[in-house]
C-alpha cells in the first residue's frame, strides 16, 4: 500500500506542476485548475484508504458540508466578491494547518523526544493562525464589514514586536519543558499567535488589500507544507510549498508594480487620514453625456480603455466587449490596459475581460501601454481610480507618491465612467477629474455603457 501510495502522491505532484503551467493563459487557466483539483482528490482518496479512521461518520459530514460550501459559493459568489472569498477561504487554509499543528502537539507528554516535531508544529500554528486571522480581517475590510483605512494607535509596532518576542519566549518554554499540551503556556501560544494576525492586518489600508492578500496566502503554503512534515505526506508538503513559493513571488511583483517596498506595505498604514502636501489641484469637474461620448469614440482612431473595480461592481464586461466589437466595425484601434494591481486581488481585470472572451493580445500590462498614451485619442476609464492618479507623479506629499501609474492623463481626451465623486478604495482624492482634457459620465458603469452603446447606434463615422 506504501508503494501505491508514493506513486499516486508523484502523480497528483505531476498533476500539481501541468495545472499551473496551464495557470499562466486564460485559455488554458480553467482546464489547469481542473487538473490541479483532480490531483488532489486522487491525493485524498488514497490517503483516506490507506489509514485507520476512527469516526467515519464524522468524516463524512465534514466531506459533504465543506463540499457542499465550496461548490455553492463558487456557483454563487459574483466575480464582485471573489476577492473576499479568496481570503476567506484562504484564512480557512491556514486555519486547518493551525488546528492539525495543535492536534500533533496536544499528543506531546513529558519526556518525548519529538523536540524537532514540536518546533516544526509551534511554527505552523504560529504562521497559520496569523493567516487565518490576518485572512479574517482582510475578508472584513473587502467586504466592508468594517473600514477599509487603517485601524492604528499609539505604540503599535512596539505592541506587536513585544507579542511576537513573547510568542518566541513561549514556545521556546514549551520545547524545553515538553509539557506543551498540559498548561496554560500553549492556550496563551495559540491567542497570542491569533491576535498577532490581527494586529498585523488592522493597520493596513484597502488600497493594499491585493499583496496582503497574496502574502497571507503564502503564508498559509507554508503553513501547509509544515503539516505536511508533521504528518510525513508527501503531498501537503509539494502543495504548500507551491502555494508558499508562488504567493511570495506574487507578492514581490506587486510590490514593485506599487513602487513600495513589502516593509512599506505591511508597516506604513497606506490610507490613513492625513494632509497631503505639495499644490492642490485646480480646475472644474467637467460632466459629458453618452451622445457626446459615442461621437467622440466614433471618430478616433485609437482608443484605450481601463478597467477597474467599477467595472466589477457593475457586472460592465459583456458591455465593455460589445463596446469594442462596435468601435472595431468602424475601425477604430481598440486596446485594453491593466495595472497590476487594478481591482481587489491580483489579476482581478484580466479574468473578468476573460470571462467574456475578450482576446487576451488585447490586454496590455502598464509597462506596455504606457508609451501607447500619447498616441491615444481617447481613453475610457471604466471605474479605475488610484491607478490613475497623476498625484503619484507629481504630488510628492501624496500618500502613493512614486507608485506607477497608468499615465492616462496623456492621452487627447479621458473619459471616466464614475458613480461620484468620491474617492477610490484607498481614500484619495483623483485630480484626473480636474483636468481640463477630462470629462465624467456619471452612472453606474453597466448603465452607462448600455447608453453609449445605444448612442453608437446613432452615429454615422
């Protein structure tokens, strides 16, 4: 059975590394993660069959009601929310790992000679339980259960390196005395390890919710192959070092494409309330209406649209698709472009235009559409707003100063389809909306684009 075992658990890894080559393209995407999901129920099945399980029905009724949970919500939850439900879920990864961690140390009697396996356990109840919570917060803050700027107080850093100092102390009282499973100490462990993750994420601001994100799901990877050394599969530690490896990386890059150092991220409370400094914009809000438009886009020759969270919220990509097939029949040069960290997780714009099989060529990350700028007629900027913001060039007291950005105010003319006037996600005022080469159509984003493509109809080019 140990021979049957190893070779399943090499073809599920086989079938770990095909699924996330195919990861790379949306075309290939979906099948890719079939791939990867098959693998890990062949990786299941073999595991369950080849130990003794002492409460079957217990098993059973876990295996239905988390089978029954993911399916719905994958059917269920709107692209809107997917960002939350990747934190959620996420958050419940590394909880498991935390519980399964806490299950092998609560085995632990005085005397044992697991030193090096209680070491390995207190980690991964440390990393999971700071993912799982951190995960709680960050899916509280996307959903807007509560703020999305940054919850601080006086002394905070000092708080939480004294929790991590003593959360270090702890276990290491626990592997000397080998008692972690009969004592306060290890309570104290698991709450210090919980609250460590939410007074990790409080302080961080919603325009940095996409890299927490990605770096508390790389956390719980390790978190995962720690488990995976606890209880000698093969499996739990392929995956969790995939997951670990390909958040970290994930992380870095959008770090970069923010200009920010990932120390910057998680300890500079981007978003907090504060005076920007340097000159304040001047000018007027200038509003358009879809006829108006609809002439402009006609007679382009170039045009670049830009989408962002607005255009999730809206449910707009069946509308910004036929907005193109349109401008296209009249021979205009249709191109989309993509921040990295447009939206509320990575990637959030590329699989909503996928979702409606808007050609992947015509996706351009900001490196490349850049330069296309000025050489744009019009730009359409479908409720983007911080990765837009000209203060990140030339406002040095702005809080994203230095972040790059997609420099649409170089285009001819910006047209912002925009509910108000309000400020994006994270909490800044756009001074786009003040430039003279800028107009606003107001509306819900799907509305909108339904009365230009109305207006299209009526225009002759």
């Amino acid at each position: 059975m140990t021979t049957v075992r190893a070779l399943v658990y090499l073809i599920t890894t086989l079938f770990f590394v095909y699924g996330v080559m195919r990861l790379r393209q949306p075309g290939t995407a979906r099948s890719g993660n079939t791939l990867a999901a098959v693998g890990m129920l062949l990786a299941l099945i073999v595991t369950l069959v080849g130990v003794t399980i002492h409460h079957p029905l217990l098993l059973i009724l876990g295996l239905l009601v988390g089978g029954i949970i993911g399916a719905t919500s994958a059917r269920l939850v709107p692209m809107t929310a997917m960002p939350q439900m990747v934190a959620l879920f996420n958050g419940m990864g590394g909880g498991a790992a935390a519980l399964v961690a806490s299950g092998d140390v609560l085995r632990v009697v005085p005397g044992s000679p697991g030193a090096a396996g209680l070491i390995i356990a207190l980690i991964d109840i440390l990393i999971g339980a700071v993912s799982f919570s951190g995960s709680i917060i960050a899916f509280s803050k996307l959903n807007e259960w509560m703020t999305g700027r940054p919850i601080t107080y006086r002394g905070q850093r000092t708080v939480n390196a004294v929790l991590l100092g003593l959360l270090i102390l702890g276990g290491a009282v626990l592997v000397i005395t080998g008692e972690a499973g009969h004592g306060a100490v290890f309570l104290a462990y698991v709450i210090g390890a919980v609250a460590l993750g939410l007074l990790g994420v409080f302080p961080i601001g919603g325009g940095d919710m996409p890299v927490i994100i990605s770096l508390l799901n790389s956390f719980t990877g390790l978190a995962v192959a720690a488990t995976g050394f606890l209880l000698g599969n093969d499996v739990l530690i392929v995956a969790g070092t995939f997951v670990g490896a390909s958040g970290a990386i994930l992380t870095q890059l959008m770090s970069r494409a923010m200009n920010r150092p990932i120390g910057n991220i998680v300890f500079g409370a981007f978003g907090k309330l504060q005076t920007q400094g340097g000159t304040q914009a001047q000018g007027v809000v200038q509003q358009t209406n879809p006829e108006d438009v609809a002439i402009l886009l006609s007679y382009a020759s170039r045009v670049v649209i830009v989408p962002g969270y607005g255009l999730a919220v809206a449910r707009a990509q069946q509308e910004v698709n036929e907005l193109m097939t349109r401008l296209e029949a009249k021979g205009v040069d249709v191109k989309f472009g993509i921040h990295p960290v447009a939206g509320r997780m990575p990637g959030h714009m590329n699989v909503l235009l996928a979702e409606v099989d808007i050609p992947y060529q015509k996706l351009y990350d900001m490196e490349a559409i850049n330069p296309e700028f000025p050489r744009t007629d019009v730009v359409l900027v479908v409720g983007a707003n911080d990765v837009t913001n000209p203060d990140a060039r030339a406002n040095p007291g702005s809080p994203i100063y230095g972040m790059p950005i997609l420099n649409v105010d170089q285009a001819q003319r910006v047209i912002v389809l925009k509910r108000s006037m309000n400020p994006g996600f994270a909490g800044i005022d756009n001074p786009l909306y003040l430039n003279p080469k800028c107009q606003m159509l107001f509306g819900d984003a799907r509305q909108s684009l339904n009365n230009l493509l109305q207006a299209l109809n009526e225009v002759v080019a």
